[in-house]
C-alpha cells in the first residue's frame, strides 16, 4: 500500500497499458481518476476492477468505496478537455499527486504520404495533450503547494526508429525532451517526471502484429526475453515510480523492453 492517501489519475485508461496501471495504483492504495475517450464500456471495466483491486482495503479502512475510481470521459486532443479532465479529477477527490499520462495513438504510413489530419491526430494525443495536462497539473500541484509525480508512457520509439510511423517517433522523442527540460525546470518545486517507455506489450494497439504470425515470430527473435510484455510489467514500474521509493528519480527514462533496445543496437 504505497500509495495510500493518493489520488493518481491515469489518462486512456479504458484499455491496454492504462488500465493495468490504473488498477495497479488502487492496489498499491490510491485513488484512481479513469480517463477515456472513446471506449465507455472499457472505463466502466477499469472502474470495476478498480474497485474490486480496492475492496479488501476500503473494509480495512472502513470508509465507502464509491469514490475510489472516477471515469472522466476526455479527448486530450483538445486543450480544453484536458484541463476539464485535470480539473474533474481535482474536484472530485480534492487532490491529484500523480499524473500517468499514458493515452497515446500511432498511425501507419509512409513518410510521403502522412496527412496532415493524421500527424496533428498523433501529436495532439502523444505529446501536446501530455504537455498540457502535465502544466494544469504543475499549476495545481504549485496552487496548493504540494509536490507530486509525473510519469508518461513514451516507448522505446523514443530512442529507436520505426520506419512508416514517423509521427509517433517524433512525438515520443518528443516526451524525452519534455521530461529531461521538466526535470530541471519542475525540481525544485519537488515534482518529480520520467518516462516508462514499453518495447512490444500485448494490447489492443498491437492488434495487427498480433494477428500476424510470421511478424511476431520474427520480432520474438529480437526479444532477447523471448516474450512479449504484458501490462502489468509496464504497470509495475509505474506504480514504483509513483511511490516515494522513486523520491530521487528524475529526468529518466525506464525501458520495459525484455531488452528488445539494446538487442537492437547490437544487430
Ligand atoms: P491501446 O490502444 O490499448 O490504449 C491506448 C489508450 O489511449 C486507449 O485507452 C485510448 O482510448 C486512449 N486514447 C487514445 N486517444 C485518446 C484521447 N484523445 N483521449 C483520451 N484517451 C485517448 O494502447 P496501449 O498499448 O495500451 O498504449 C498505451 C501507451 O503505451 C501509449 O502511449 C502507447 O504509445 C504506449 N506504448 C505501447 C506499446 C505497446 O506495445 N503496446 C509500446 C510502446 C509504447
């Protein structure tokens, strides 16, 4: 229970990536804020495994536990959602101490033929709507004269290419200068910001690779841990990050790859 007396709100949690973290943080004993976009059924699923993750120590503790999850239905490519959703999630339990910015998208094409729609698409998720939570939730973090931690999942597309998915490169690259520069600029308000960048995890984002035999046999060659990763090895990290364990950890980036990167460097 390392996060006892915290409110975490993790975004795109309906699904995938997000919702392990969100019900791994109920289990370490925090509040969870849900966040999706396009996926209800989903939200409702986290909140019920939020709740259920959180049942046991809501009776130990003796009080209710309606206000253990929260959905917050948000589209973080709009800046006034995102404050919306940061706001929501305040108003609700008082507080937030950690941000998982998580939600993120990919779109495939060649660098010649990527649309304008589509880059704005992937940039406005992956990397402004992670700017902008990330500022709403510095200004309540300095408003209230607390301190806090902020974690987002980039990937390991953030050191390594991936041809006819440029935009998503750019944009993880993108939260490696945005934690780097927020290290240094948000330390000594005592916020702290990394980076969890996943290798191959088996969500629904990678439906298509995971449909495809001969792709995913060949990329289970380049992991040397001979597996794909699953959620709650991603979650994991977070929820250490999260805790006051990760006091001194800042401006860093944690892969979760089974060593896919260092795999790849080699080749
Ligand atoms: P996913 O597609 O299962 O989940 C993505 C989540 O983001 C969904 O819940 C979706 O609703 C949400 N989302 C997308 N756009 C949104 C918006 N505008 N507003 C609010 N929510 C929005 O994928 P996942 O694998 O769980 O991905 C989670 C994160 O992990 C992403 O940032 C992704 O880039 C990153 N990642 C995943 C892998 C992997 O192999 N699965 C690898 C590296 C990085």
């Amino acid at each position: 229970m390392k996060l006892k007396g915290k409110v975490a709100l993790v975004t795109g949690s309906s699904q995938g990536i997000g919702q392990a973290i969100a019900i791994r943080l109920a289990e370490e004993g925090a509040k969870v804020v849900i966040n999706y976009r396009s996926n209800p059924a989903g939200a409702e699923e986290t909140l019920s495994k939020v709740q259920a993750a959180g049942g046991d120590c809501v009776l130990v503790e003796g009080f209710c536990d309606n206000d253990r999850g929260y959905s917050v239905g948000a589209d973080l490519g709009m800046i006034d959602d995102v404050r919306r959703l940061i706001a929501e999630g305040i108003k609700h339990f008082g507080q937030l101490d950690i941000l998982v910015n998580n939600a993120g998208i990919e779109k495939h094409a060649a660098f010649w033929e990527v649309s304008e729609a589509d880059y704005e698409a992937v940039m406005n998720v992956n990397l402004k709507g992670v700017f902008f939570a990330t500022q709403a939730m510095v200004k309540h973090l300095i408003e209230t004269q607390r301190t806090g931690k902020i974690i987002n999942v980039s990937s390991v597309h953030e050191e390594l290419p991936f041809p006819n998915f440029t935009a998503y490169c750019v944009s993880k690259g993108g939260l490696k200068m945005l934690t780097r520069n927020l290290a240094v600029e948000l330390g000594p308000l005592g916020i702290t910001i990394n980076n969890v960048a996943p290798g191959a995890i088996e969500t629904p984002i990678n439906t298509k690779l995971l449909n495809d035999p001969q792709k995913l046999g060949a990329l289970l060659q380049n992991i040397p841990l001979n597996r794909l990763g699953q959620p709650q090895d991603v979650a994991s990290l977070v929820a250490f990050l999260s805790s006051s364990d990760a006091d001194y950890i800042t401006g860093s980036t944690f892969f979760v790859d089974g060593g896919l990167l260092w795999n790849y460097h080699e080749q």
